[in-house]
C-alpha cells in the first residue's frame, strides 16, 4: 500500500500554514465527500479509537491481513499495536465498537503491498469468506476471534499480488453473508477495494468487475502515468478517474499518501488538491471522497485536518 520513511516533523507546521491560508473559504467550500484512512501498520499513530475520535475519517480499514489462502492459517498482523498470535489484539475490538458508535464504518483490510496471500481455487474463495465471516464479521463459529467479539462493517480488498484468479468469488461469497448475523449483527456485509490507478488492475479487475463493491479507493500514487504532478498537471489524473468511475460501484475514492515520505510518489499538496484535482474528480456522480496512507503520516502532516471542510 505506501511505504516508511524517515519522519518529516517540518511537515506539520507547512499544513498548518496550509490550513490558515486555505481556511478563509472552507464555509462555501462544496463538500459531501469523506475521507477513509488505513490503521494499523504503525505503533506510533495511536489507537484505532482516537483515530476515529479525531473526527476526520468515514472510514478506517484495519491493516493488514496479509497471510490467507492456499491452505494457511490466517494470520493478522498489526505491526506494533499488538501481537495477534498471543490473543493481545481483542482489545481492539472495544476500540471498533468506539469507531462505530461515532459513525465510522471499520473494515478489515487483507493483502497489502507485502504478505503471503492468494486464492487456488473457488473452494478455497469460500474457505477465506467463512473465515473472514465467522472471525470478523457476523458469524458466531469461533471462539478464537482476533479483535474479539466486535462485528466489523466488512472487507477491503488490498490485493497487491497473489495473482487476479477467484476473488471475485471471495467478493460474492462475502456479499452472500449480508443480512446472516444474529441481532445486532445482522447488517450488510460492505465491501471496499484499494486498485491502482492503471486502468483496469491487474489484480482485481475481475472482481470489480462484478459491482458488488460499495466503495473502491483507487491508489493514485506509485503510479507515474496516471497520478497527479504539479509539472504535469492534473490531466492523467482525469483520464484514468473518468475510466475509474465508469465501473459499476457504490462511490469512488481519491488516493494519496498522506505526507510525501508516505509513499515512492504521488504526494499532492494540500493547495493543489484543493485548487486542482478536487474540482475535477467531484464531477463525476460515482465521488465518494478521498482515502489517506496512512493515519501514522496523516498525524504527522495533518493534511486531512487540512482538507477535509472541501473533500
């Protein structure tokens, strides 16, 4: 998804100064969008529960599963939050249930940009999905389940390798288990996905391909030829947005890295965001907001306290 970088500390005094300057206008700014954001890949950003309390986020995924398929046990890992194995991340579960009294809809992102993940066949689809069911969302056959006895809203697909056979099967066994809890727990299962900007992804094409998506966050960054650059203009950007939000899905995401160390390239200031690329990615019908790597780099940087009054 990004990558790590040393700290950039000067960082958030220049999006303060960004913050001031663009503040003036942010009453009339045309908004209706939110903003997602990726937790979980760093000890250093806080709690999953003062991430969602800073008011900023619609949407948090919880990073990452990155071992499933293929015959492996699954395996969560929350880099230094907590150690799945020994049962030291249940606590998080509170932490959901905190995120979603205030609103926030929490995912459970599998893959990522470094894991041992991919599915052999549609057998092994099903396999994951009842996993997936029974030890994050609405299902009650586990007595083992990682973040404890909290139903997440559902599933974001950041599938970065591991090849493009079958999960549009995981997605339409996913999606079956909509509406199957018990009580509180009998709610839709939401799916979200996290492609590259390339149109369409290598990886999951065929899966978004099915419409059963609610919200695909599209990673415009580590992607030269489509991603937006202050020399090249917002132009690439448009075109490969336009195909993007041509796809049969519930709301399309904008996705940047949260602070220029966040990712290899891609990082677009708050002013121009502002001034360039949110003017054109708002026209379309399909405009759900934007999604930020990660909530370490946001606190770092503040951008979304920057831009979330025009998203």
């Amino acid at each position: 998804m990004g990558r790590r970088s040393s700290q950039f500390p000067s960082m958030a005094l220049a999006m303060a100064t960004v913050l001031m300057a663009l503040g003036g206008v942010a009453a009339t700014a045309r908004a209706g969008g939110g903003i997602a954001i990726y937790w979980g890949q760093n000890g250093n950003e806080g709690t999953l529960a003062q991430t969602c309390a800073t008011g900023n986020y619609r949407f948090v995924n919880v990073a990452f599963l990155p071992t499933f398929g293929r015959g492996q046990t699954p395996a969560l890992n929350l880099a230094g939050h907590c150690d799945p194995a020994s049962g030291g991340c249940t606590g998080v579960g509170a932490d959901v249930k905190a995120c979603q009294r205030m609103g926030v809809k929490v995912l459970l992102s599998i893959g990522g940009g470094v894991g041992s993940y991919g599915l052999s066949s549609r057998a092994d689809a099903r396999s994951v999905a009842a996993y997936l069911w029974d030890n994050y969302l609405g299902g009650g056959g586990s007595e083992s389940r990682p973040l404890g006895d909290a139903v997440l809203d559902g599933v974001d697909f950041d599938i970065e390798s591991g090849g493009g056979m079958y999960w549009d099967d995981l997605a339409r066994f996913l999606k079956s288990y909509s509406r199957r809890g018990r009580g509180r727990a009998r709610r839709p299962v939401y799916l979200s996905a996290a492609p590259q900007c390339p149109f369409p992804d290598a990886s999951l094409g065929t899966a978004l391909a099915t419409g059963l998506f609610d919200y695909v966050w599209v990673q415009f960054y580590n992607n030269p030829p489509c991603q937006y650059s202050a020399s090249a203009g917002v132009g690439s950007l448009a075109q490969a947005w336009a195909q993007w939000t041509s796809i049969r899905a519930g709301r399309v995401f904008l996705g940047l890295p949260a602070a220029p160390q966040a990712a290899g390239s891609g990082f677009v200031p708050a002013s121009d965001l502002v001034a360039q690329v949110l003017p054109v990615v708002k026209n379309s019908t399909k405009y759900g907001g934007i999604m930020l790597w990660s909530r370490y780099y946001d606190g770092l940087t503040g951008y979304s306290d920057a831009v979330k009054s025009y998203v």
